[in-house]
C-alpha cells in the first residue's frame, strides 16, 4: 500500500526530499514507515525515535492530520492513501 510521506524542515537530517510515496506492507505502523524510511536514509530511526523506541519528543506525527502520540505512537496503523506529516517540534516562550 502506498503511504505519502511529508517532510517538514529535516534537511538537517541529510534528507533531500520533502516529500516521499513509499510503499509499505499491509498492517504496517510508524515504526514500519519509520525503518523503510532509514533504509534509504540512515540516521533517520536514530534522530527520530527515542531511547526507549518511541517518538522523540523533537519531531511531529501527523497522520491525517492527527498526531501519532495521541493515537498509539509507533503502534499507529497506517491505511493505504494515509499522509504522513513529520515536522519538528517547536517550543518558545
């Protein structure tokens, strides 16, 4: 199934695209999308995953326009036709 991918800001990340369709099996989650995105791009699990396998507090899931943590972070299952927002976080004050 074909997932598009969004890519916020992430040229620090080597990334050269701000989008990518990448094709992921059926029942696949973030942590899926996450791995056959490093694949191409190494480093990327690393920067966006925590120490304990979950989503680093400096990046943003959006799937559909919902954020993965509220959803069940890197257990989110993802549909055929989902987009994928990553952005990173942002704090001020």
């Amino acid at each position: 199934m074909n997932i598009d991918v969004r890519l916020n800001l992430l040229g620090v990340l080597g990334i050269k695209q701000s989008e990518l369709a990448i094709d992921t099996p059926a029942n696949a989650t973030v942590a899926t999308l996450i791995s056959l995105i490093d694949q191409h791009n190494p480093g990327f699990a690393a920067a966006l995953t925590n120490d304990s396998g979950g989503i680093s507090p400096q990046f943003v899931f959006f799937i559909n326009g919902r954020n993965a943590v509220h959803l069940d972070g890197m257990n989110t299952r993802l549909d055929a036709g989902d987009v994928v927002n990553v952005i990173p976080a942002i704090a001020g004050g």
